[in-house]
C-alpha cells in the first residue's frame, strides 16, 4: 500500500459515507467561504487567521473542522489495517508537534514513515 499525498478533511468527509448530502453540501459551503478568505488561490490571505476578532466565517470553518473528527477517526481506525496503524499514529504525532513551532503551510505530500 503505498500514499502519495495527505487528503484534506473535506474530501475525507465527502468519501467516508458518514454525512447526508446536505451535510456535505453544507460542509462545502463552509469550506469555500473561509478558503476565499484565507487561500490565496481563491483570492485570500494566509494572514486572515491572524486578524482579531476572526471573522465569523473563520470560526464556523474552525468549528467545522473539529466537529466530526471523532466519527472520522473512528471511522477510518476501523479500516485501517493494524501493522499501518503505528505509521498513521506516528505520522499524525509529528503534525500535531508543529503548533509548538512556528506556522509554516504543511504540504500535501505525504511523509514516509
């Protein structure tokens, strides 16, 4: 089994079966206002997050992306096949180590553990 990039929690959301079509839809929405705010490729600044107050878009897109974390990780944990499970873990450890550092734009390329 081989990965070649890291997949964003949209797309997880969209194929893991566990949201309604309008849940999806609503997910998208949230999605895309906040990249329209803060993806420079959709017209916005990575510098949005600093801004305060955070705009209200920014905290729903917050809030969303913790909102189903849990059924995700349940949901995949049940699929993933035991000897990978270290290597997710360990991959998983070192993104969340990076709030210790200073932000820099994680890639989509998937590391090799």
């Amino acid at each position: 089994m081989s990965v070649k990039y890291v997949v964003g929690l949209q797309k997880c959301l969209q194929q893991s079966g566990l949201l309604t079509d309008d849940q999806v839809q609503c997910a998208s929405d949230i999605d895309m206002r906040a990249k329209s705010l803060f993806e420079p490729k959709y017209g916005g600044r990575y510098e949005t997050f600093q801004e305060r107050p955070l705009r209200d878009v920014i905290l729903m897109y917050a809030a969303h992306d913790s909102r189903y974390m849990l059924d995700l990780y349940n949901f995949y944990i049940s699929k993933l096949p035991t000897e990978w499970q270290p290597r997710v873990f360990a991959g998983s450890a070192e993104r969340a180590s990076w709030f210790k550092q200073e932000y820099k734009r994680p890639g989509t390329d998937a590391p090799d553990f």
